[in-house]
C-alpha cells in the first residue's frame, strides 16, 4: 500500500511538473530534464510511468477532458444554459489556479494531436448536449443551432482567455467571459428566464454557491415557474411554454424539476 501511494505521488508530481513546462514552453520546447528538475524525480522514476514526453502531454489532456466531462453531469439536474456559463467560468477559474488546465489548453491550441480523442470534441458534445436541454426546457431559443452554437462558444472562450493571458496573465478572465455572455445570452436565451441566468456564472469557489439564482432564492427553475405564471396567469408545472414565443413550434418545455 505505501509503495502505492508513493507511485501514485510520483505520478502526480511528474505531471504537474510536466503541466507548468509545457504552460511555458509549449510541446516542442518542453524538455524532459526541466521536467525531471521541478518534479525531483530521477529519469527512471519518469519512464517507469510514462514512456515518452508525448504520452506525458496526452496524460495532461486526458485529465482535462475528464474535468469538462465532470463539469458537465454536475448540471444535469440544474438550469442548462446556466450550467453551460457555469462551465465556461469554472474553466476560466480553473485556468487561473491549475498548471493542468493552463497545459492542456496550450497543448489543445498548439494542435498537438497522436490519434486519440480530439482535445476539442469533449467542449463541443459537452456545450451542445446542454444547449439541446436548453430547447427542450424552453430556455433557449428554438431556431438556435445547438452544434454551431457549441462551437462558437468554444471558440470565443478560447480566444478570450488567450487575450486575457496575454494582457493580464488571465487576472481579468472572469469578466471577459462575463462580458462574452452578456453579449451571447440575449441571442440564445428565451427572454423569460434571461433575467434569471447569471452571465458571471455560478462557482463551486464562490461564497453561497449551492443555489442557483431566482426570485426569493428558490433558483432557476422557480424563477421560470413563476416567470411563466405571471406572464399567462395560469397555474402551470411547465418552464415555458414556448409557443408564447415567435416562430416557435409546438411547446417542448419539460415539467419543472425534470
């Protein structure tokens, strides 16, 4: 068991040294002695775990993919379009505080590709699955195209945060991708529950972040029932009815708390 939990220490501590070298230098910089050097470890210690540096930087991207994946079945239960903000803005705080996310990145603009899972196509299903949520529940417009959408999505976060990088070493991420959804939202987002979706996100790192916003914090999926309530008057489980909306087809909302 020790002799595990050292390898599995090890482990660790060679890609995170690995992630804050390839953050700086990028793949084809990226030596395997400077990782050697800020992990502590010797070069058999290395190979043992990972045969080459390539198997190094696909390890990285991995994690990472796994994060977006885990990122979004946290939502599947809450809001669709908040928790594609939420996602975006997680990443963009994840991007200030962890090598492993600032490594993967750089790997995934760079291009660096051996064969597996394209480091992009996980963003894309994870941000158009949501999105088709979104239509279903009324959140989101019914003419919007759930697959251009995700990639557009991806896209401008992508070049935001390299901006960002750039001019403040992402001190201002946050309010860039806050600034980006404000722009987004009025495009994609049903105008009733607009005013409920919160373009900063909601972060598991900020204070009172259980809940999601609404009217007397009953979170979203109060606040679109009651939005839905005053706008007709009625008595009604369903989130929005999107026939209310122009040039919608026949309601798809699902019943609240699906």
């Amino acid at each position: 068991m020790a002799k595990q939990t050292r390898a599995v220490q090890t482990r660790r501590a060679i890609l995170d040294a690995a992630a804050s070298v390839f953050d700086e230098y990028g793949y084809e910089r990226a030596a395997i002695s400077e990782m050697l050097r800020r992990a502590g470890v010797t070069k058999g210690a290395l190979y043992f775990h990972f045969p080459s540096k390539e198997a190094i930087a696909q390890a990285i991207m991995d994690e990472q993919t796994a994060v977006v994946a885990l990122s979004g079945h946290a939502g599947e239960h809450s809001s669709p379009l908040q928790t594609v903000v939420n996602i975006s803005q997680q990443f963009a705080f994840a991007l200030r505080h962890d090598p492993i996310a600032r490594a993967g990145t750089r790997l995934s603009v760079e291009g660096v590709f051996f064969g597996g899972p394209h480091p992009w196509g996980d963003w894309f299903r994870t941000i158009e699955t949501h999105l088709e949520r979104g239509k279903m529940r009324g959140e989101v417009l019914p003419h919007v195209d759930a697959t251009v959408t995700a990639e557009l999505i991806v896209a401008s976060f992508t070049g935001i945060q390299l901006v960002s990088e750039s001019t403040s070493k992402r001190a201002d991420l946050r309010d860039r991708v806050t600034t980006l959804w404000q722009h987004l939202l009025p495009t994609i987002a049903n105008p009733a529950v607009i005013s409920w979706i919160k373009p900063e996100g909601i972060l598991v790192t900020d204070p009172g972040s259980g809940s999601e916003p609404g009217p007397g914090g009953g979170g979203i999926e109060k606040g679109l029932a009651e939005s839905e309530d005053s706008a007709l008057g009625t008595d009604t489980e369903a989130l929005v009815d999107t026939e209310t909306l122009p040039g919608a087809a026949h309601p798809t909302a699902a019943p609240a708390g699906t």
